[in-house]
C-alpha cells in the first residue's frame, strides 16, 4: 500500500558553504555520510552530494507527511547504494522507492513510502 510520496529540490550553489562547516554538518548529515563527503575529491562533487542528500532527506520528510520534526529528524536517513549504483533507503519497515538526479545548479530527489502489508511476501 502507498504511504506516501515527497519530492525535494535544491540549489547546489548554497551547499559550497557548508563543505566545510563542522558544526552544520554534523547536524544534517549522519557519520556515514560525512565520511563519504570526505572521499570526495572535487569540490562541485562535494556540494551536489550535500545537496542531493540533504533533497533526499527533505524529500522523506515529506513522504511522511510530518516534515522535519520531533518524529523525522535529518540524521533518521542515510542513502546507500546497490553495486549497479541504485540509491536506497532503510526506514523503520517501510518499503522505499528512491531516485536522485541532478543538473550544474539543482539536486532533486523523489521519494515513494511503501507500507508493508500484513502478509507481505518478502521472497
Ligand atoms: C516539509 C518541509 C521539509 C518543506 O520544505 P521547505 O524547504 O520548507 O519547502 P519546499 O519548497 O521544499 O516544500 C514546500 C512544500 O512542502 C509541502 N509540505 C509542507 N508540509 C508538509 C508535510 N508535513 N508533509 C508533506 N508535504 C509537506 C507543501 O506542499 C509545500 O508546498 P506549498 O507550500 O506550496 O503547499 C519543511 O517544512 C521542513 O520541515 N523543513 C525543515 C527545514 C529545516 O529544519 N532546516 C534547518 C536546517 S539547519
């Protein structure tokens, strides 16, 4: 069944400034992800990262239908990615379905929440 859907599109452009603000980056991103920041070479790389997954996040909030609040918080979330790439989500026992993509300016992310079914088959 559909819980919900959430999108989230951001400005790369502001995400520069965050590369290498410690304090920011430990509140929005989890350890994982500033790790991953941290292999990144090339600094247009760093902020789409920052950028999608901070999309991604907002995107999930949304999906929710609670925001960014009390009951979904930045660091509740992190994208991993299967060995052909494909981003994923793990979230409490929701099935997700996500896609990323972006442009030179803007990162944006769409997100579809899955509620499992009582009998669902997980084969
Ligand atoms: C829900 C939330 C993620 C929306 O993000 P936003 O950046 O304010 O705005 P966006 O343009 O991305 O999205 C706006 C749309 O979100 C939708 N929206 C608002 N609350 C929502 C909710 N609870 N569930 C689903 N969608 C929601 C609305 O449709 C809105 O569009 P509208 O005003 O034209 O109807 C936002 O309210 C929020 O929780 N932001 C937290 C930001 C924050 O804490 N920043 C601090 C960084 S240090």
């Amino acid at each position: 069944m559909i819980y919900g859907i959430g999108c989230d599109i951001e400005d790369i452009e502001r995400f520069y400034s965050y590369i290498n603000k410690e304090n920011y980056l430990n509140k929005i991103y989890t350890q994982n992800e500033i790790l991953e920041l941290n292999t990144i070479k090339n600094e247009r790389k760093k902020a789409e990262f920052l950028a999608s997954r901070y999309a991604v996040k907002e995107a999930m909030s949304k999906a929710l239908g609670v925001g960014i609040s009390g009951e979904f918080s930045f660091k509740d979330i992190e994208v991993y990615k299967d060995e052909l790439g494909k981003p994923y989500i793990i979230y409490k026992d929701f099935i997700t379905h996500i896609t990323i993509s972006h442009t030179k300016t803007t990162a944006v992310a769409f997100i579809i929440l899955e509620k499992r079914e009582k009998n669902y088959d997980t084969r």
